[in-house]
C-alpha cells in the first residue's frame, strides 16, 4: 500500500498548515538569516526562497527572512553548527550532514530504501510524532527543526545496465558516505563517497560507472545521462529529506504567530516540492526515452530484496545510540502501520 495525495487534499490530510495572510504589522521586524547549500534556479533552492518570502507576507512585518543560497556564508557541512552558534539563524540543508554528531540523525536525513513517495515521510512528521521526536534530537545541539520537505525518489545513472539487484555486483560508483554505502557494499557494489560536485567529471572521466546523485530530472540537468544511458527509474533506493532548522535561542524569543508562520510556510513548499519534482520527473522521463536513454524499473521482488539488505543497515544503525534506536522504532512502526513493512 502506497500513500500519494498532491495539492490541498494533500496538506488537509498530512495535517499540514493552509495559510493565510496575517494583518499584524510590526514597526521592528525580525530578522532570521537562512542558509542553503542549493543554487537559487534548483526547485529546492526555488522553494527555499518561497518559504522565505511566504513567510515574509504572513507576518505582516513582523518577520524578515532571508535565504542564503550556495552555500554563500560557510560550507554545507558547517551549517548547522554555524547555526547552533548563532553565526547564522537557521541551516536549510538536511540531516544527513550531522551524522556525525549522533547516528540518529540518519533516519532524519534517509531511511534509505524505506518509503515510497513524499507524502509517506511527510505523514510520519506530521500524523506520527516525527517531529517531535526529532527535536528531541535537535534541541541537543541547540536546534530547532521547524520542518521538512521531500522530493521525489532519487535516481541512479549507469554507463552499464542496472535492471536489478544481480546488476550491482561489482558496480562502482558515486555515493554519498554513511547508510546507504553500508547497504550497496553489502548488495556487491564498490561505493566511492566523493561530494556531489565532482559526479560529472568522475563519470566522464570513467573513474565510477555510475553514481547516486539525484531525481531523475536534477540527474538529467546535470548532464548524467548523457555519459551514461542507463536510469533506475522510478526510483527506490533513496529519498533525501531536506530540513528547514533554526537556532534553539533564536526560535524561543520569537512569538506563537511567528512560530506558526514559519510551519506554515515550509508546509506549504512542502507540498509544492512534493508535486513538481513528480511532474519534472515525468517529463524527463520522456526527454529521456526518446534521447535513447534505457529507463529501468526494477521488480517487485528485486525491490524488496533491496529493502531486505537495507533493513539489517537500518537495524544495524539504531544501536549506535539511543536516539537511534527511538527513531528507527518510530519508522518501523509507523511502515507498518501504511501496510509498507511486514
């Protein structure tokens, strides 16, 4: 079973916030400065800068958000820290960057393998008590998640064939380090973690044969599949969560109203992300198919045999602390509560 709603039918049953302009004004705004890591012209970057905005119009004055875009103040690394700190107010990259701190960021960044679409992960933020349970993670680190947003599931590119699990025997390619190395290296593969930069230039240059790095339509963009003519399409294997957060201080001086409002807003990209990242896909896939590029849908059996590997990585992952363990409970239960986990 697979849980797939778009628009405000969406938000309405995620629980997620219809906004509204707020009339308030204020003569001294708020100014919350947001970093990310994404260009202006990405759909998340694009995204990023409308939650700002929205949230700008909703307080009537009272708040003044801006986004940082590229990476403009320090690295995407740094950013949370930089936030923690108070060298900036809020960091727009997602978990998976702070790993490092505590395992159980992990399972706030990618449950790799996990769910299906967007509105799964949303769910479990929002109708499941994710949220709650991942601030009792960031609030450690003097963080505040106020939310999260997801596209679509990402992608892989292949110079050879990858129409199943058989394919990735020996296959080397880009990956991001951490759980999702675990779990290809225990399919066969050889994962060579490098920054997303560099995946064009290793693929042209022959040093992987294929690399993870984004939806079909970001992998298009940056030119993969015209090295490589081979897609995993729809994708399975990953879907990235991308958190919008804001330093612990910072967040406790601002008022209710504007504590809303910043939900708000990023409820309402997140529902947008959600929806034009599947129609950017669809799209490319089309682009793709008539430019020769094989698109490859794995079987159900193939699938689920992906899944069993990346269950014991999931496994494995919760007993590196507590949080951990809380959080992969939460997943567990909450999969099989959508009839997606046995």
């Amino acid at each position: 079973m697979t849980i797939f709603r778009t628009g405000l039918a969406g938000a309405v049953a995620l629980g997620l916030t219809v906004i509204a302009p707020v009339a308030s004004q204020a003569a001294d705004a708020t100014t919350l400065q947001f970093q990310t890591h994404h260009s202006a012209s990405s759909l998340q970057g694009q995204a990023l800068l409308r939650f700002a905005d929205l949230a700008n119009k909703m307080s009537g004055g009272t708040l003044q958000v801006n986004m940082l875009t590229d990476s403009s103040v320090v690295k995407a690394s740094e950013a949370f820290e930089a936030a923690a700190t108070g060298i900036i107010d809020g960091d727009a990259t997602g978990a998976g960057y702070v790993t490092g701190k505590n395992p159980a960021f992990q399972f706030y960044g990618d449950v790799m393998g996990g769910y299906s679409t967007p509105y799964q992960i949303l769910g479990w933020y929002k109708n499941a008590g994710g949220l709650e349970l991942a601030n009792e993670l960031y609030e450690q680190f003097n963080m505040h998640l106020i939310g999260t947003f997801v596209a679509t599931p990402e992608s892989l590119g292949s110079t050879t064939s990858l129409a199943g699990i058989e394919d990735l025997k020996g296959w080397k390619f880009r990956s991001p380090p951490g759980m999702e190395s675990e779990i290809f290296q225990k399919l066969g593969a050889a994962p060579v973690v490098m920054p997303f930069g560099e995946v064009f230039t290793a693929m042209t240059s022959g040093t992987v044969s294929g690399a993870d790095a984004s939806t079909l339509a970001v992998n298009k963009g940056l030119g993969l599949y015209d090295v490589g003519k081979f897609a995993t399409y729809p994708g399975f294997h990953s879907m990235p969560i991308e958190h919008v957060t804001i330093n612990l201080d910072k967040w406790n001086s601002l008022t209710d109203e504007q504590k809303q409002i910043l939900q708000s807003a990023i409820d309402t990209i997140a529902i947008e992300v959600a929806t034009q990242s599947e129609i950017n896909d669809k799209k490319a896939a089309a682009e793709l198919t008539a430019a020769g590029v094989t698109l490859q849908d794995w079987s159900e059996a193939d699938r689920l045999a992906f899944r069993k590997v990346a269950q014991e990585v999931w496994a494995d992952w919760a007993t590196r602390s507590p949080e951990a363990q809380a959080a992969y409970d939460s997943h567990v239960a909450y999969m099989k509560s959508l009839g997606i986990l046995d």
